[in-house]
C-alpha cells in the first residue's frame, strides 16, 4: 500500500513576525504550503495527504484541496495538530505515515523518497538528520557554562520522519494518556523514545535545503535557493 502524509502547516508563523500563517508567506509568488505540496507530490510516495491548518483558515484549506490534499483544522501546538490529522486517517492501514513540517517547504523529494524507502524496509521509525555545525555547550539554568558538548555525537532533526502507522498513533496516545505537555513535544519521533522504549530510531542523510524556515534570514535563504534554481 502507499503512504499517508501529515503536512503540518497549522502554526502562526510568530517568528517569522508576516503577520500571518507561515505557510501563507508568499515564497517566490506562492505560499510556502505550495512549496511544501509540492515537494511532497514530486517524491511519489504518498496515496492520502493530510494537511493541518489554522482555525479559522479558508486560503490555506483551498491551497490544499487545489493539491489534492485534504485540509483539517490543527491545534494548538504541533502535537496537537499532528494528533488531529492522525484521527482523519483512523481506519486507514497505510504502508506509513511521513510526518512533515510545511515550514521545510524546501525539502528535496529524495529525502521523502529515503524515509519511505526505510520504512517500506522494515524500519517502524525514521528520521533525517544533519550534523550540527555550531560547537555546542551546555549551560545551567542561569545560563552558566558547564562545558562544551561533543558536537561529533550529535545530529540536528529534519523532517519528513516516517513511522509504522500504528507505532506513531500508539506513542501519541500514549504521551496525551500520560499528561505530557504537547508544547514540548517538538518532534514525533522523541515520542518513541519516550513511550516506545527499545524501539529503535533509525536515522537517514537530511539535506541542508530541507532546513525550517523559522525566523526572517531563513526566508531570504529559502528565497535566494529558488533563484539559483531558476538559473
Ligand atoms: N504547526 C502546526 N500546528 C501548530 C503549531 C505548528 O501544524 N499548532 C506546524 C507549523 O505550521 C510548521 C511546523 O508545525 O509547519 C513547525 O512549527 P514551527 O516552525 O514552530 O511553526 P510556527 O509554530 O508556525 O512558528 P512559530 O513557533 O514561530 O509561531
Ligand atoms: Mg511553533
């Protein structure tokens, strides 16, 4: 069977500070929504698109729909809009779940195609990852130092993640049963970790494009890679 994808594209956008949803900030004439759709349609592997949108939304949920894809209402925090699409998708016995940030609206096709293909392997959680560029140190609550952190150890974490469908709708409904607080679940596969112990994580190359655009400099990269790819 195909692949169900979660887009997320629920959130405010407040870093971003458009003053509107982020996946409604225009990227060379589109939203980043239309980025992100795409991406996802250029890779292949998803039968069912569920795309999360802000209460209220009427632009983003006919963007969706002109893509084929089917727009539901998120909630309050990440968590909470990944949990929302999952309940659309109830019933469905997809191959797996991709579970991807519009706001990494850059994402190359093939990282999605990577994830899929570990999960069609076998795999029940996966993740793109990059290394960190920064030298990184721990500090207290005070902000003292307490040393540097080995940096050679550590990985930062993209999305598209993918998951064996009931592993994801297992850990989620494990993390509300437990109280969790959804604002800090900042990716689905911590979740595993944490209520699916002994389940490995495995990790696949991310890519530097697949970055989130979070703040004002990451949409003047996002913009200058659109550029370049137009030459
Ligand atoms: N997201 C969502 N529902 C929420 C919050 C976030 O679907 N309640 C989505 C965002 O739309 C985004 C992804 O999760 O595609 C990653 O979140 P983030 O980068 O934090 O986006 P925002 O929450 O919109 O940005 P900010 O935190 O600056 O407000
Ligand atoms: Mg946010």
């Amino acid at each position: 069977g195909g692949f169900a994808a979660v887009v997320v594209a629920a959130g405010s956008g407040t870093r971003l500070g458009h003053g509107m949803p982020k996946a409604l900030v225009p990227l060379g004439g589109r939203p980043l929504l239309a980025h992100a759709l795409e991406g996802v349609r250029a890779a292949g592997v998803a039968g069912r698109t569920v795309v999360t949108v802000p209460a209220g939304d009427t632009e983003l949920s006919a963007l969706a729909r002109a893509c084929g894809a089917e727009p539901v209402e998120g909630g309050a925090t990440r968590a909470e809009s990944v949990r929302r699409a999952l309940a659309v998708l109830a019933g469905e016995r997809p191959a797996g779940v991709l579970v991807h940030d519009a706001a990494r609206c850059l994402t190359p096709p093939a990282v999605l195609r990577a994830v899929a293909d570990r999960v069609r392997a076998g795999a029940r959680a996966v993740v793109p990852v990059v290394p960190v560029v920064d030298t990184v140190r721990r500090v207290d609550d005070d902000g003292r130092s307490l040393g540097t952190v080995d940096r050679s150890a550590l990985r930062a974490v993209q999305t598209p993640q993918g998951f064996d469908a009931a592993l994801l709708r297992a850990v989620h409904a494990a993390a509300e049963a437990a109280g969790t607080d959804p604002a800090a679940i900042t990716d689905d596969a911590s979740l595993v970790e944490a209520h699916a112990p002994g389940t490995p994580v495995e990790t696949v190359p991310g890519h530097e494009h697949a970055f989130k655009v979070t703040r004002p400099l990451d949409l003047l990269l996002a913009q200058a890679l659109l550029e370049q790819a137009r030459d």
